[in-house]
C-alpha cells in the first residue's frame, strides 16, 4: 500500500489530531473532545470519500507548516477562511513555482513539497485531511485529542512525522463552502439550568449583552467580557453534568461558553445554554469577536434543533452524492 | 422520594434533579434511575450522565425532545432496576512522604493536628466513589474525616502531578492528570486509575470502597515501577 509520511516543521499551540470524538464517556469524567468545528471537519473527509469522523489535524490561528518526505497525497482544507501554500522546499516559506491558494480546496502534495496552512481574513480552526488514514494514536476508540491530557491522537509538535497510509490520489478541485460555516456572531440559547441562581437584571443583562470573545480561550471554553452578571445566594451548587455550549457562570460573574474539552462536570452555575448547532460556526470566532444570545424557549429549541438536524443531513447527503460524481 | 424537577439543556438534553443540595437519598435515586436507563434506553438517547443529586440526559433533537424524554424517564422512576455493577473495595496505596506531600504541613497546621494524625486521620477514612466527574478518570469520593475536612484554596496551584492524592471538604481524590488544582495535596498514590486496559479502562465504579494504606518511599517506588509495566 502506498504511503506518505509527512514531518512537522512548524505547528502552533492546540493544533491536534481530531475526529468524530468520543462520545457516551462522560460518565468517566470524558468530553467527547473532536472538532472545534464539527461540521467542517466532516466536509474535508466527506470532500475526498472518507467517512465523516475519520481521523484529521486541527489546525489552530497558530498556522501549521508540513513536509512531505516520502509518497504522494491528496488533501482537503476546509473550516476557516485560511491561506494554503504548496511548493519544493526553498527560499521563503515555499520555493518559486509554489502554488498560493485557500482553504476549502482539495490539492495533491509530494515528497519535497511543503504545505502550509496559516491564518486569514476570518476563522480561528482548519480542517486538513488526507485521502488516505492518518495514522494517530487512539484512546477509547478515538484518535481525538483531548487537548489538556494529550491522550487521543496527540499534539502537533515541529519534529514530529506523521504516515498516511494507503494514500490515494484524486483530482484537485475548489470545495463548496456552505454559507453556515462562516462564524456566527448570534447563537440561540436556552436560559438555565441554574437560571434560579441568578437576579432578574443579570438575566436581563446576559440577553442584552453586549459580549466579546476574549484571548483566554482555548479547546476547553472561551471567556466572554461584559457586564457583570451577578448570582444570587448560591453560589455554587453541587457539582452535576456540563454539556458543550454551558454558559457558566463563576463567583466573578463572568460568562465562560464550554466547548468541546470542556470538564465533565462543574459546580458553578450555568445561567443558559448554547444549541448545539450554533456552536461549530461560534468557535470560528476569534478574541475581540462580538456575539449576542438569543433566549429561545425549550420548545421553539427543540423544533429549531430538528429542522437544523435535518438540513445538515441533507447537506452530507448532497455532499457524498456529489463526491461520487467527482471520484467516482 | 418526591418527584424530580426536570429542566431542559439547550435543545438537546434534560436535567433531572432530585434534589439542589448534597443528599444521599437523592443520590441513591440517581444511580436507581442510571440502572433503569441502563436496563431500558429510551429511543434517541445518546448519552446520560450521573452525578451527586441529579443525572443529565443527552438525546439526538432530530430523534425526540425534552417532553417525550421527561414523560420515559418518569415511566423509568417506578421501577426497581438492579444496579449493573456490585461494588467492590479497593486498597489503594498511598505514599505521603516530602515530594509528594506538598501540603501536609498547612493541612496540619490548619487542622491543628501532628502530620502523623493528619496521615493516620486520611488513613482511617472510609471512602466511597460518587462519581467521576471534571477530568478522564477523576473518581470523586466521600470519606474525609470530620476532622480533616478544610475549604479549598482560595486559588488553585498549578502544574500538580497525576496521582496525588487530593482532599477538600468531605471529599478525595486521585488525579490523572497534570492540572491546577485548588484542593489540598496529601500524597501520591502509584495506582492508575486510567489503567490503559481497553476492556476495563476505568479502576473505579461508582458506589465501590477505597481504603488507603501508607507506603514508604521504597515501597511506591517498586509499585510505580510496577504499574508502569
């Protein structure tokens, strides 16, 4: 089987190896980890005929510079609008000849070539995997790292060499960006659990906001700056379950939004919490970002939930259906 | 056991709370409605988490919604489900000599006991596993003796070894993991409580018992050796 086997000259902070994650552990203290971006993640394997949780790196603002030393590969780029260049090893980042492009592409790289994948206009996660499997360590069942503990597939780190075995080789061609991937400034939110903790105004003042992403975030939540949402008598409650999307709240009244490490469990309380389908294009957003909650009922949620659910299966659909037409 | 209160999680979970404070009725009738749910998954039900007073279930919104999952769960609180797992008591060992025991002294300052009681006190404690929660393999456990039982810190301190063996309030536990932590660190155990088995990779299960017993320097070094293979 042919195989490519890549080197790390340059990777930034938190870029990882991802995947569909590991759901159904949290009852032993496991998030389900995976991608930042879920949805782009599954498009850059749906893109070269891979299944969609399949194993892929994560690449952070911090940019990420590969060197294919031995073999030939395709590749897809999805997530953020970031910049892609591939080209002979030499002067600068890529030698003369090297090709300059974005991010939702699908190109083909070969030993001597670099590839580098660095930050653009807008978007603070990329997607990149090969037509072939990543050969990445995997914890309980999944090659997703859980950023924090390094268990999972693991860290990038310069030095590295990482094999993509039976690689393939498929025709370059621009990907479809679906108009949901681009960062999302407004998320819908279902207040509580633990609203009940919380005074009428800072309820108030959460849905009012206004709220800003700030530089303390990582894969484990993002800090909000805004006003000050003041909790009642009870200020912390015993510890019970978080899901991804958790607004909560710590004794200093700031907001925290749990993403995709986030801790299990927690004993703050939670003022409201994020739908789920919000939060892929919410953490394309970068520090300085502004974003806004909508308060929606638990009903009006749910029916939301399902009609997003639904169109997203219909987008993978159509995306497969056109796979075959590309490859097929 | 009065009703729960059921609160919906965004679009895609539930709470059930059967009570707001810490309460060992509340929590045996999390871990009944856990072996119900285990026995009986209700359709769409991706994932359900117990913790001390309550249990959070997970579904798929394109599947059901929190009315339906509330009225199963409510049909699940009547019956008597076997727990799947018998709990079992574990001896842990643990070594509470100066590299490992960064807090020993305030912990005995604070308490206003000798470091010997400080240790013979976390020694006599009869621990019990409620949850695992925060971290992979984080094993919360009730035990702490009257006497030893302090408030966190008021900051947490940074960069503690995987295996220390931490207490605050009532509660225990032994780290997995290098993380901050704002408890206060007794000692060191050489167990794994991610044993990197893939057919049973978590050492505890919730309800088993944990008795501690001392190791010299010596004898954590051998057993660390050990369980590193």
């Amino acid at each position: 089987m042919a195989e490519a086997v890549f080197r790390v000259v340059q990777a930034g902070p938190l870029v990882s190896v991802q995947d569909g994650g590991r759901p159904g552990m949290m009852r032993f203290g496991v998030p389900a980890s995976g991608g930042m971006d879920r949805k782009a993640l599954a498009l850059a394997n749906l893109a070269l005929g891979r299944p969609e949780g399949s194993p892929v790196i994560e690449v952070s603002l911090g940019g990420l510079t590969l060197e294919c030393l031995s073999g030939r590969v395709s590749l897809a780029v999805t997530g953020g609008a970031f910049l892609v260049e591939t080209g002979v090893v030499g002067a600068g980042v890529v030698g003369a000849g090297g090709r300059k492009t974005g991010s939702w592409q699908v190109l083909t790289i070969e030993a001597g070539e670099r590839l580098v994948i660095r930050r653009g206009h807008w978007g603070a996660w990329a997607y990149l995997a090969f037509a072939g499997t990543l050969q990445a360590p995997r914890w309980l069942g999944s090659a997703a790292t859980l950023a924090s503990s390094n268990l999972g597939g693991g860290v990038l780190k310069a030095g590295q060499d990482w094999v993509v075995a039976a690689a393939e080789v498929v025709p370059p061609r621009d990907l479809p960006r679906p108009v949901s991937a681009r960062p999302r400034h407004s998320l819908h939110v279902v207040m509580g659990p633990q609203a009940h903790c919380f005074a009428p105004e800072a309820l108030e003042a959460f849905a009012a906001g206004p709220w800003v992403l700030t530089p303390q975030g990582d894969r484990m939540g993002v800090r909000l700056k805004g006003p000050a949402l003041a909790l009642g008598d009870a200020l912390s409650i015993p510890s019970e379950p978080i899901v991804r999307g958790s607004v909560q709240v710590a004794g200093d009244g700031v907001p925290v939004v749990l993403l995709a490490d986030h801790q299990t469990t927690g004993g703050y309380p939670k003022i409201a919490t994020v739908l789920d389908d919000d939060l892929d294009a919410f953490a394309q957003l970068r520090p300085g970002d502004g974003v806004a909650f909508t308060p929606i009922s638990a009903e009006e949620a749910a029916a939301l939930g399902r009609f997003r659910a639904e169109r997203w299966a219909e987008y993978k659909a159509r995306m497969r259906e056109r796979m075959g037409e590309a490859v097929g | 056991m009065t009703a729960p209160r059921f609160t919906p999680v965004a679009d895609h979970a539930l709470l059930v709370e059967f009570a707001r404070a810490l309460d060992d009725a509340a929590h045996a009738a999390v871990l009944r409605l856990d072996a119900a749910l285990t026995a009986a998954p209700c359709p769409g039900i991706r994932e359900w988490v117990p913790a001390f007073v309550n249990l959070l279930v997970e579904f798929d919104p394109a599947v059901t919604d929190h009315a339906t999952v509330e009225a199963q769960v409510t049909g699940l609180l009547d019956q008597a489900a076997a727990p799947d797992h018998t709990p079992v008591t574990h001896e842990v060992g643990v070594c509470y000599e100066a590299p490992f025991a960064r807090d020993l002294a305030a912990v005995a300052e604070k308490t206003g006991l000798s470091q010997d009681a400080v240790i013979a006190a976390h020694l006599a404690g009869d621990y019990r596993v409620y949850l695992y929660g925060f971290a992979p393999g984080y094993a919360y456990m009730a035990g702490v003796p009257p006497e030893l039982r302090l408030d966190r810190k008021t900051a947490p301190v940074r960069g503690i070894a995987a295996g220390s063996v931490i207490v605050a309030g009532a509660q225990c536990l032994i780290t997995t993991l290098t993380m901050p932590t704002g408890w206060w660190i007794l000692g060191r155990s050489p167990v794994k409580v991610l044993t990197g088995d893939e057919d049973r990779p978590f050492l505890f299960g919730v309800g088993d018992r944990v008795r501690f017993r001392r190791l010299s320097l010596a004898e954590f070094e051998a057993e660390n050796g050990a369980s590193h293979g």
